[in-house]
C-alpha cells in the first residue's frame, strides 16, 4: 500500500507491502501494525469511497522520506498539514510543484532566505532540491481533504509524524529541527536539546511573519551549527 493506506498491495508471502523509503521503513515499519495506523486507513478508504479528493495524491504521501532517507536527514521542517488547493500539495511540507502559483508562506520563507542570505527568490515554489541535500520537509498530517484546511487531524497522522521526531531525536546526532509557529514548537517538545540545535520562531504565514519569523536567521543559522559539526552546510539556493 502507499505508506498506511490506500487499497493494499500483498506480496508474495500475503503480507501488506509498504511503500516507504528502506531505510525509513526499518524505523517505522512497527508502526503500521499499531491499531491507530489501522484506523487511519479505514478513515482514508471512507473518504475515497464517499468521492472526497485527497491531498495529494496517495503516491506522495511519503514523499519527504523518499527524498530524504534516514542517514541523510540533516535539518528537519515541520509543517502542519498539506496544502488543500488543487496542484499545490506533493508530499513536501511547504512546497509546491512547478507551475504552480507560490503561496503566502512560502513567499515569506524567501522573502526571509533573501534578507539572511541575499538569495534572490525563485520564480517557483518547488523545494525538491533542498529535500535532496537532506532537508525532511515533513508535515504532521499528510493528508487533506480538498478545500478543507486541517481535516485530516486528529485521525492518527500526528502519532506517525510523533514517531518521526522521536527516532530523529534519539537515533540520531547533531541535527537542525526549524519549528515554526506554536504548533510545530509543540511537536518539537521531546526534542533533546543537548544533542541536536532546535531553532524555534513565529510561523511564516502573512498573519505572524513580521512578528518574528523575518529577521529570524535560521538559514544561516543551521548552516552555521552543521559547518561547526563536520557536516556540509545546506545550499539554500534554489535552481530555476
């Protein structure tokens, strides 16, 4: 199946096959048993059959840990949940694919990458590039009804995501956690401070940008840490 839901696919052996990145899948695969996961499959199979459009497409779900396996996760941004216009969501927190008009916090997040350091922004708002340095773009609900901002919370998407910061935070070193706004700041709680740099601000949208979340300086900032580190700074440049 596409990650936890959707119809399932059985392999040979007549177990479920999940399609999550490997290295992912070896830290969350116990996950996929637990009965929320079940139950958020169940709610996601109701939705489809009552013809609801869900955001995005079921084969981005997992998009984030497609393009950022385990190893190589350097920074982490957590998101709240996909964009719910048509076109906009493809599975990486904040990004839109090409083409497509760059929304308001985005805009914000350039306008911020332009001021810390003097990136021009680009004319698209796809962030696949920093994904692929090791950026987990990760929302904290991977899905969405169409048209209906927060639809999917509280169906069980929060415990996955939990998890995510969870084995991030205890399994790994000397990562960069950007929480934006009170509701990733909260996701962010169990994040040991003594081993990874957490960079905490007001969310990018147009209604708390300018009361803290311009001016903040977390790009240069985690580039600043991962160089102290050993690690290779993130290219905060996007290509056209």
């Amino acid at each position: 199946m596409h990650g936890t839901t959707g119809d399932a696919a059985q392999t040979a052996s007549g177990r479920t096959r999940i399609d999550l990145e490997p290295s992912w899948l070896a830290e969350l695969g116990d996950q996929f048993e637990q009965p929320y996961m079940h139950a958020l499959r169940e709610f996601l199979r109701a939705e489809k059959r009552a013809g609801k459009t869900i955001y995005p497409a079921a084969a981005n779900w997992f998009a984030a840990f497609r393009c950022a396996p385990f190893a190589a996760v350097e920074v982490v941004v957590l998101g709240q949940d996909p964009y719910h216009g048509p076109g906009q969501a493809h599975g990486l927190c904040f990004s839109v694919p090409r083409g497509v008009a760059v929304p308001p916090s985005l805009q914000n997040i350039f306008e911020e990458l332009r001021r810390d350091l003097g990136i021009t922004p680009p004319a698209h708002g796809c962030l696949e590039h920093w994904a692929g340095q090791g950026v987990l773009l990760l929302n904290s609900v991977l899905t969405v009804e169409r048209g209906r901002a927060g639809s999917h919370q509280g169906r069980g998407w929060e415990t996955f995501t939990d998890r995510v910061v969870q084995v991030l935070n205890e399994r790994r070193e000397r990562l960069v956690f950007m929480l934006w706004g009170s509701y990733a700041e909260r996701k962010g709680r169990i994040i040991d401070r003594s081993r990874h740099l957490v960079l905490s601000s007001p969310h990018p949208s147009p209604l708390s940008a300018y009361r803290g979340f311009i001016g903040n300086g977390h790009f240069s900032a985690a580039n600043g840490y991962l160089a102290e580190h050993g690690q290779r700074a993130i290219d905060w440049r996007i290509p056209p």
